[in-house]
C-alpha cells in the first residue's frame, strides 16, 4: 500500500481538531493514533504525522495550546476573549 500524502494527513487532522472543538482535547499522540487506525500502520507513519501536525502549526490552521500538557486546538477567534 501507498504512503498517504502529508498533506492529506494533515487535512484529516484539522477535521478532527475542529469537529472536537470545545468538546475534547487533543494531544499530539491522539491525532497520531487516529490517523494511524484510519489510514493503516502500513500506509500512514508516526513520521508523517509528525510532519503534518508541523504543516498545520506552521500554516496557523492550528496551535499547540499548555494546559497542563500539549494540545493542539483551532487558533482563538479574532475578538474572542483568551481562556
């Protein structure tokens, strides 16, 4: 099987991290496990992974947040008051 592109990686990522928005939060670990019984340990790497987390940080679709440990989450809204 094919390795799945980053950037489709990625993408999936963000549709997680925005469907729990508010609900749950995700850790690093926890996106990885997810893509990783998505797409197959054959077909999507912890590398990859890791990769696509940075491309969404880096393209600001999303943040690392502390709270009490790393998260990933949405970037706050323009406006809205910091939690």
């Amino acid at each position: 099987m094919a390795e799945i592109p980053v950037d489709v990686i990625a993408e999936d990522m963000y549709q997680m991290v925005a469907e729990y928005a508010g609900k749950k939060n995700l850790k690093p670990g926890d996106l990885t496990k997810a893509m990783i019984a998505k797409h197959g340990e054959a077909a999507c790497s912890k590398d990859a992974c890791k990769l696509a987390i940075r491309q969404l940080v880096e393209s600001s679709r999303c943040v690392y947040s502390y709270l009490g440990g790393s998260y990933i989450q949405l970037p706050p809204k323009e406006g809205a008051p910091e939690a």
